[in-house]
C-alpha cells in the first residue's frame, strides 16, 4: 500500500470572490488605466468576510481600485475547477493564501 495523504478540510478549501475592480496603474500595457475588469480573488482565509479590508488592501498593491465583490464559492476539489487559470491560482492561494485573477477583456456597456 502506498502513502496516503488526507489533506484537513480547512487546508484544502479555498473561497473564491468574485467580482469587479478598476484598473488604477498602468500594468505592462495589458490593461489600460480606469478600465473595469472581472475579477476572482482565491484564498484559503476562512474568516475572509471579517478580513475583508486586508484582501481588498492585497488587490490594491497590484494596480486596482474600486473593488466589489458579488459572489463567493466554496471549492474544496480542484478537479471542479473549469480551466487551467484556474487551476493554477488555485494551487497558488494554496500555497501563498491567495491569488487574484483578472479577465483580460474589460467589462463594456454595450
């Protein structure tokens, strides 16, 4: 029999938020300034409502503002999770305690 490794519930869930933030520095030209994306913010705090603010604060470092959120999911199984990006942040909130995505196309109003 080989090793068998049972990850804690709470070491293996990660929340996922998600929402909108605005672009407030310019990032490489991949973004343009004031430009509002999707965003996903992936973390493994389980107090994350009550932490709110220091997350916020996180995706403020890397170049965003006004930030809102409308969703959150509980994934405890990265194999439910639908493409590689996802995957990959995933595996990073795992292992730094958080990960932001970013959808590269900006929200229009059509």
């Amino acid at each position: 029999m080989g090793n068998v490794i049972i990850m804690n519930k709470s070491e293996s869930t990660v929340y996922v938020l998600s929402g909108y933030a605005k672009c407030s520095a310019t990032q490489k030209g991949k973004y343009k300034h004031g430009n509002k994306h999707s965003i996903g913010l992936l973390t493994t705090d389980e107090n994350y409502q009550d932490n709110i603010n220091q997350l916020k604060t996180f995706i403020k470092d890397l170049g965003w503002e006004s930030i809102m959120f409308c969703m959150v999911e509980e994934v405890d199984d990265i194999n439910t999770l639908s493409n590689d990006v996802l995957v990959s942040s995933f595996l990073r909130a795992q292992k730094n305690g958080q990960s932001l995505v970013v959808n590269d196309h900006p929200i229009t109003v059509h």
